[in-house]
C-alpha cells in the first residue's frame, strides 16, 4: 500500500525503514476482502452443491485466496471476476 502511495519503504533482516519527508501521493485505497472469511462460504457451497456470490474479493497477496484454485481443483464451479471482486 505504501508502494502505491509512492512512499519508499528499505526492507531489513527484521524490520522495514520508512524514510522521512515523504509525500504519500494516495487519495483513496481500496481494501481487498478477506479470503479467510469468504472460504467457509464458498466452501459451504462447493460441499451442498449449492450457488453463492461474495463480493469485495479482489486480488490480492493474500495466501487464502488460494481457496479459489482449491475448490476448481476439488470439482466446484467456481467463477471469479476479478476486477468486480465477485
């Protein structure tokens, strides 16, 4: 996030370093959904053989939206527009 805030950020063995006298250039930021939350959902479906849509899962860096793969893999009919979260 501080990235596309175009703020540098040093990286070290055990801790990161923000320099000083930066301008954070962000006016607005959208927060991605939280693929934990929306596994047991999603899986609760794959499971009944039932349909559900969750919203605000956008990609991200987080490692849990690799449920996504999981379920096609697991057979489930799963459908993921990126760009709209859904």
């Amino acid at each position: 996030m501080l990235a596309d805030a175009g703020v540098r950020v040093q990286a070290q063995p055990q801790e990161f370093f923000v320099p000083g006298r930066q301008s954070y250039g962000l006016k607005s930021y959208t927060i991605p959904g939280d693929f934990s939350s929306a596994s047991y959902p999603l899986a609760a479906a794959a499971v009944t053989g039932s349909e559900v849509t969750v919203k605000g899962i956008l990609p991200s860096r987080q490692g849990d939206s690799a449920i996504i793969e999981i379920l096609n893999r697991m057979g489930a009919r799963v459908s993921w527009i990126r760009k709209k979260g859904t």
